[in-house]
C-alpha cells in the first residue's frame, strides 16, 4: 500500500512539475471563450472548409493568449471522439464479458487510449495547449480525490443499530446536507463504509445506487464546495449563496422524491427477511477522529487558488495563474493522513488502495481522451446555429446529457460561457459573471439559465459511473466489500432510467418547461 502511495503522490509531482514547463492555467481553455475568439472561430466556422478528402480539419485560428504567444491549432475532427467512446464501451463491457483481461490491462488501456489522443494533438493539430489544460485538470481532480479517500479512511463511523429503511433515509439525508460542508467526494468517503457496514446482512445493489443519487451527487448542490462544477462556477463569478438561494427548492424536490422511492424499495427488501432480534445501543463511535483535521485541511486548501487571492504563489504562464500549492497540500494530507492514521481504523474500514488505483488510471484515459468531445461541444455552442438554440430547457437537457458522459465541471463551465456568449458577455469577466448571476438589466432570463445549468450539471452527474468523481470511487470500495454492483449499462438501464431519469423530468416539468 505503502509502494502505491508513494508511486501516486511523485507521479503527480512529476506531472505538476513538467506541465508547468509549458501549462497555461487550469480552465485556460475555458477563459478563451472571450468575445475576440468567439468572432475569430465563427467567421473561420462560416467561411471555411472544416476538411479535405481524407477528413483532416484544414481551417485553423490563432490561439488568443495574455502572453502575446500565436500558436496555431487545427480544429479536432468528429472522428476523434471514437477512442473516448470506446474507453466507455470497455468500462461498461469489460467487467460482463472479458473480466480477466480487463482487471489485469485497465491500467494499460485507458493509458493507451489517453496517449493515443494527445500524441495526436501534438503530432497532427500541433496543439499542446489542450493536453495541458487536461493534465492540469486531472491532477486537481486526482489531488482532491485521494486526499479525501485516504484521509477519510482513517475514520470508522460504527453505528450500533438495525439497518431499517427509516436510519437508511437518515443517514442519506445527512450525507446530502454533509455534502454541502466537505463535498459530496469528502461525504461519500466519509459515509460509504458505515452505511455499508449499517446493512451488512441484507446489502444490496440498490443501497449503494441511491448513496450515489442522494450523496455523491444531488446533495452537493447547495454549496460551491459541494460539487466541483458550482465551486467552478464560484470561482468564475457566481456569488457563494447564489446556489443556496436558487437551487434549495428543486434540491428539496429532488431528495424527498428519492427517499420516499427508496423507503418503498427497502421496506420490501426488509420485510423479506426473517425477524432480527439482536439488540441495537443506537450508539455511534467514531476512531480517528484526528483525520478530521486532515480533512479539513483539505477543505481549506480547496479555496487556496491564485487567481483569486494574489498572495498564494502560483506558476505565471501566458498572463495565467497555475496554481501548485494547493495540490502539493492535498497529496500531502494523502500521504500523512495514512502514515499516522489510527491503524484500528485502517483495518476496521479495511482500507486499501484498489479503489483509488481504479479511479486514477480509468480518470486518465478519460481525462485524456475526452477532449475533442469537450471541443467538438464548445465549438458548436460558439456557432450560430448552436446560439440561436440556446434557452433555459436546452440548457438544462445540453448540460445535464453531457454531464451524466463526460465530466461536469468542465461541461457546466462551457454551457455558462456559450449561455453568456450567446447575450454578448465573457466568461472570463468576473463582473460580467457576476450581473449574469444577479440577473443583471443587459441579460434576458439569465438567473433561469443559470439556474438550469446548476442544477443540470449537479443532478445529471448521477446518471452513469462516471458523471462525477465519487461514483465511481463509492462503485469501487462497493465491490472491495464484496458487493456485486451493476455493470456501466446495468447501473444507467436499471437505475438511472427507470429511477432517476423521471425525477429529472419533473425537476424539469416543474421549474423550467413552463417558466
């Protein structure tokens, strides 16, 4: 355990440490959707052939950097989303048909699908631009993800009590209001293993299905440190409270409907079973509680970025701020937080680091290989026919399908700048950001549209394994624990359509449609 630890943290390092050499800021990309690019790539859009006979793009922009520094980059051409698509097809095929091989070379194949992409970047579009945004995204990603799983996992959260549907519901909806203090990654880390541990005699799939509803998704909308897309949006401009204020209503909507389905299913589960006539304390205790502070640590390193606190050093790269301090804590509190973890609760939770290894190199094949998807995205928002399309349902439906497939930060900050774009506003100014937010005078149902891209991006992480970072974290310490959990199509045909899918739809019948 020891061996990955430290094999994680310096090849972390030594990313950080080598895209600094040449990364603009984390989210650059993003904070070139100005109004000058906008007109630059539409009019080469309207005007130019996009290829020639053999399918290679042909029309290229210059790359508008604070630097002065012109790099030419050709647009990524639809069929290189095809390696991003079919690391989605292993993920979900893998695990049914071909487990062996897929166990042993997961590592190997997202790997190579990863490097497949970016050597085609570099190599054919001569773009390095889009490769380092994505290292820098994956290493805060990756930072954030492992800080909380170890740190958490030297915290045992025992609960002396049966497992009935009603201290399930409890606990569920705790970890959603938990989610809005330390993250729905640092509630889940934090909640899975007792809420596992609370149904030990009669788990079942489902248990862990709602917990990535309830906790590791809807329960971080509250708060900008809830989910990664609204703290993303924070940063951008968006006030503190505005999702507290906008969001609370669907958010309440959306758990209620979830627990009463929940309690429906589990009641039934349970009255299948034989009488339990152990006694409960109906104590808590709770090991290492030291480790609270390694979270919190990390929760406050969270906020640590240098484009919004000049005092915090940071990489100056093209007139952007790259910020390193904040991920060098958190790998810190990776590795310190096990080092001197209560050993009781190590082996209590029995904690190891499969889980986090999984997520580490299936993250970087989708980090790596949903580029072009990312791109092939902004550049249709950024065009006419995508901004003529542009309203608070098709910014609901847009940002909430891509969301549940590709990561939703990133998605929730294109649909913001094409949303602002499309009414003559940057993302990349704050103040603009800002009256965007309040519903300022220039701007035409922007609280709405904004509303619609918050909720979209936080709900619609839920629908697959891989819409937001602790599903799959919370799929995999499942499985360690021995339960059999649903394939990537067993979890959207069985769950997410028949479950949570209505519940988006009345989420948007109700506080959209007919707006």
């Amino acid at each position: 355990m020891n061996n990955f630890l430290f094999g994680l943290i310096t090849w972390l390092t030594m990313s950080l440490s080598l895209g600094f050499n040449h990364a603009p800021a984390y989210g650059g990309a993003l904070e070139n959707n100005n109004e000058g690019k906008a007109k630059l790539v539409q009019e080469q859009i309207n005007n130019a052939d996009h290829s020639d006979s053999s399918g290679m793009p042909v029309q290229e922009y210059d790359e508008l950097e604070a630097g002065g520094h012109g790099e030419h980059h050709a647009v990524a051409p639809s069929w290189t989303v095809i390696p991003f698509v079919l690391l989605l097809i292993m993920i979900a095929t893998g695990p049914l048909f071909y487990e062996q091989f897929w166990h042993h070379h997961y590592p190997k194949v997202a790997v190579a699908l990863a490097a497949l992409v970016v050597t085609y970047y570099i190599t054919v579009l001569h773009n390095m631009h889009a490769p380092i945004h994505a290292l820098a995204e994956y290493v805060q990603f990756i930072s954030l993800i492992a800080s909380l799983y170890i740190a958490s996992g030297g915290i045992m959260i025992k609960i002396d009590k049966k497992g009935t549907p009603m201290a399930n519901i409890a606990i569920l909806l705790m970890g959603a209001v938990i989610s809005n203090f330390i993250g729905t990654t640092g509630a889940s880390m934090l909640l899975i293993r007792p809420f596992i541990r609370l149904n030990k005699d009669r788990i079942k799939a489902y248990h862990i299905i709602f917990f990535i509803f309830m906790v590791s998704n809807i329960g971080g909308g509250l708060t900008p440190i809830g989910d990664p897309p609204l703290f993303l949006g924070f940063l951008k401009g968006v006030p503190f409270e505005w999702t507290l204020i906008h969001n609370i209503v669907p958010w309440i909507f959306s758990l209620i409907i979830l627990a009463l389905v929940f309690y429906l299913v589990d009641k039934r589960n349970i009255g299948k079973e034989e009488g339990d006539e152990k006694s409960y304390s109906g104590k808590i205790s709770i090991t290492g509680t030291k480790n609270f502070i390694w979270l919190l640590i990390v929760i406050v390193a969270v906020f640590m970025d240098p484009n919004v606190f000049d005092f915090i050093p940071a990489i100056n790269y093209d007139g952007q701020k790259i910020s390193f301090l904040r991920e060098l804590i958190m790998l810190s509190v990776a590795f310190f937080s096990f080092k001197f973890a209560n050993q009781d609760a190590i082996r209590g939770n029995e904690f190891n680091f499969e889980p986090i290894k999984e997520v580490t190199f299936i993250f970087i094949g989708i980090f790596g290989t949903m580029m072009p998807a990312l791109e092939l995205v902004g550049e249709f928002a950024k065009s006419e026919t995508g901004a003529s399309l542009i309203n608070h349902n098709t910014l609901y439906w847009g940002t909430g399908i891509l969301s549940g497939f590709l990561d939703n930060a990133p998605t929730y900050l294109n649909f913001l700048a094409a949303a602002m774009a499309s009414q003559g506003a940057s993302i990349s100014d704050m103040e603009a950001v800002k009256a965007f937010a309040d519903g300022g005078s220039q701007f035409a149902n922007s609280i709405l549209q904004l509303k619609a891209i918050a909720v979209a991006a936080v709900f619609f992480g839920a629908m697959t394994y891989i819409g937001n970072g602790p599903n799959f974290m919370v799929k995999s310490i499942s499985e360690q624990s021995g339960i059999k959990m649903p394939s990537f199509f067993g979890y959207i045909l069985r769950f997410s359509v028949p479950i949570l899918l209505p519940i988006l739809i009345l989420v948007w019948l109700v506080f959209f449609a007919f707006v």
